[in-house]
C-alpha cells in the first residue's frame, strides 16, 4: 500500500526497500528520500568534481603571471596596481566551476525531497547546505508520471546498471512543449516511486500516469489489424517552420534551417561562450608568457589551450552544422526518400514502403537536462532504424512523423505523444 495522509509524521516507504521520512511544514509536507544507491555514482560525481577543480587550476596557473605580483606586493604593503584586476579571471572560473562542484557532489553524496503544498510543488536535491531547487505551480500541474530511468530506455541490455530505476515527473501547463514535464526527482527504486507518485496524486487530487520502458512501448506501437492507418495523424504545430505539399503522388515536405542557436539545441550559445572564455585565458596567458619569456614548463599548459581550442571549435562546427541542416523529404507512390543538407554534399537515403516497418518520433540517444532529445525515425521491418533531424522540435517530428506514415499507409507515430 503506498502511503496515504494519515501516514504523516511517521517514517513511511512504498513498496520498494527504500523508505523515506514524510516532514510536516507550515503549508504543506516534505518528502525526505534516503540517498540514492546507483551504480557508479560516487565515481562519476566526484569524477565531475575533479574535472572541475582541474580545470580551475589550470585557469589559475594561466593567469598567474597576470595578477600574481600584484597580490603579492599589496600583500606586503604596497599600493594596489592595475594587474590586480586580472583577479577576475580566476574568479570568474570559480564562479563556473562551483555550479559543477555543486552537480557533482549531488550526483555522488545527494538526496532527494520533494515538497508539496496547495500553492508549490518542488524538487530539492540536497547533500548538507548544498541544494539545488526547482518548483511549479501546483494549479498548473495536470498529472504525475513515473518515467522509467536510463536503465530501461530503448537498446538497453538486460544487464544494464540502472535496471529498476524510475523518475518522477510532473506535467505541467506551458506554452512550450519541451518545458511541460517538470522532474522531481531522479534514479529511485521503480517500486519506491510508484508509491511516491500515488501519495503525491492523492494529496493533490491529481491522475497517476506510468510511462513505459521505451522497448516495450516501441513492441506495443505496432500497427494492430484492421486500425485506419491515419487515426494518429495531428495538425501541424503552430511553431512548426516545415511545409507540406501534396503532390499527385503523394506528399512533399521542405524543411529550412533551423539556425546556429535554435537547430544547436543550445550546443551553439555554450560552444561560443566557451570559445570566448578559451579566448580570454589564451590572450592574457600569451601576453604574460611574452613578457616573461617561455620555457620548457609552460608546454603543458600550452598543449591544455591547445586542447580547449579543439574542442571549442568541434562543437561550434557541430552546432553550425546542426543549423544550417535543411531538408526535403518526398513520399512518392510507395517511396520515401529523405534528402539533408548542410555543410559539404546532401545526404539521400530512400527506401520503399515493403521495407519499412513505422515512422516513429523517438529518443535519438542524447539528452538535455535529462530530457531525451527526439528525431525523426525510419524503422526498417529487417531491424534496425535511421534518425533524422534531430534539431527540430519534439511536436513537428511527430507531425511529420504521422504524415509520412499515413501517406505511406503505414500507419501515424505510434510512440507515446508525451
């Protein structure tokens, strides 16, 4: 039985082995969940830690000669000087690197609590005095879902780490779709948040939805006997820059450029913030390094810039070409050919409908902020799929998706539409 109101005040656990304390506040209650116990989670957290403390340190090796004198002479009375203002370099850099010190100590030592009143619903991931907090308005909130973890996402094995694990997540009212699910909390026991879920929805009058392991759902989307091939097809979404046009044999879509910051998906604002701050460091470093003169030991933070500068410039050429990528795709008769092009030749790849099994809007295998990143997929009735344009928002992949089904007779997208 998951835990019901009457329950409150008392340590309380659903039916997984993981209990949790239930907190009485002025306005409503706290849910405190034990920490988490995924696997490899401690490495990886302080891994992150490491990186970012690295990183710190080489900026302040970088920097040094710029501000270094200067501390040192204000330190032993002397005036303050110009070159104290390149103590912003470093402190700019530590100002960036705690947010992933934070993440990181979260990822490895932190706990969940979820708080719920009449007025807010929040996700808090604690460890001691270091939190990180997000919240909704409850009367904005349609349901609760259970969303299964990583562990049970699509091409998972059996024996995958992470098995069992689930999220909770709110859907919320929103103008944009990729902003309506909320999650509060991440990588519990399945049988833990489905308890969870259950008190939350009762206390706030809410459905319970459960989400299904992508593999399942992809088995069950299948095209049943006798179902009109077109039951699932949905307008076309008014932020939508794609245009259709029927032709005598079938259809034809153009897809424009999404942009360098809109197709990136944000890869394209961080890539040029990173090459601003691999900008600045390099110039300060190159200018102390000429007056200075260089020697054998400043080839190790050369080669460190170096490697900076590349992976700058990797992602900016991922997101110049993630936004400047259009598209045509044609259904003619029983064939579908998807043409893409961006940077350097087009790309055709073309099939015939004996060959394909459905047109599906589904995770392509990265995500951001935890949320998985949709394309546009071919599944092949031998195995196996193809994904296309993953830049484009999730609701005109599935209106595309729906459209090439139908006119191929295969039948719309049947993956979940949330």
């Amino acid at each position: 039985m998951p835990p019901s109101i009457r329950d409150l005040g008392q340590p309380t656990g659903g039916t997984g082995d993981a209990p949790w304390r239930v907190v009485m506040m002025t306005r409503g209650v706290r849910y405190v969940l034990p920490p988490r116990r995924v696997p490899h989670q401690r490495p990886i957290g302080l891994g992150i830690v490491g990186v970012c403390l690295a990183i710190l340190a080489i900026v302040v090796l970088i920097s040094r000669g710029l501000w270094w004198a200067s501390l040192t002479g204000l330190v032993g009375g002397g005036a303050p000087t110009p070159g104290l203002a390149m103590l912003l370099i470093p402190a700019v850099a530590a100002l960036l690197m705690a947010r992933g010190v934070r993440f990181g100590v979260l990822v490895a030592f932190g706990h969940s609590e979820i708080e719920v009143s009449a007025r807010r619903v929040a996700g808090v991931h604690r460890f001691g005095p270091i939190r990180r907090r997000r919240s909704v308005r409850a009367d904005t909130i349609e349901r609760v879902i259970v969303e299964p973890g990583l562990g049970d996402r699509a091409g998972k094995p059996e024996d995958a780490p992470g098995r069992g694990l689930a999220n909770l997540v709110v859907e919320r009212v929103h103008a944009d779709e990729d902003e309506r699910k909320m999650a509060l909390t991440h990588a519990y026991p399945r049988a833990t948040i489905d308890a969870l879920a259950a008190a939350i929805g009762k206390r706030l009058s809410l459905p319970v939805a459960v989400e299904e392991p992508q593999s399942l759902r992809e088995r069950h989307d299948r095209p049943r006997a006798g179902e009109d091939p077109g039951a699932r097809r949905v307008p076309r979404p008014r932020r939508a820059t794609g245009e259709l046009v029927e032709t005598a044999e079938g259809i034809s879509v153009t897809l424009p450029p999404m942009g360098f910051f809109r197709g990136s998906k944000g890869l394209g604002s961080f890539s040029l913030l990173w090459l601003g701050f691999v900008t600045i460091f390099s110039t300060f470093w190159g200018v102390s390094m000429a007056g200075k003169g260089a020697s054998a030991v400043d080839i190790f933070p050369l080669l460190i810039v170096g490697v900076f500068w590349l992976v700058g410039f990797g992602m900016f050429y991922g997101a110049a070409r993630s936004g400047r990528r259009r598209g045509l795709i044609d259904v003619a008769g029983r064939d579908l050919v998807i043409t893409r092009q961006s940077i350097g030749k087009p790309r055709v790849d073309g099939w015939n409908a004996a060959e394909i099994d459905r047109v599906t809007a589904g995770p392509s295998g990265t995500e951001i902020n935890d949320k998985p990143v949709l394309e546009l997929q071919v599944h092949l009735t031998g195995g196996g799929k193809r994904g296309f344009f993953p830049e484009r928002r999730d609701d005109e992949l599935r209106w595309l998706a729906g459209e090439i089904g139908h006119a191929l007779g295969l039948g719309a997208d049947r993956s979940d539409p949330e």
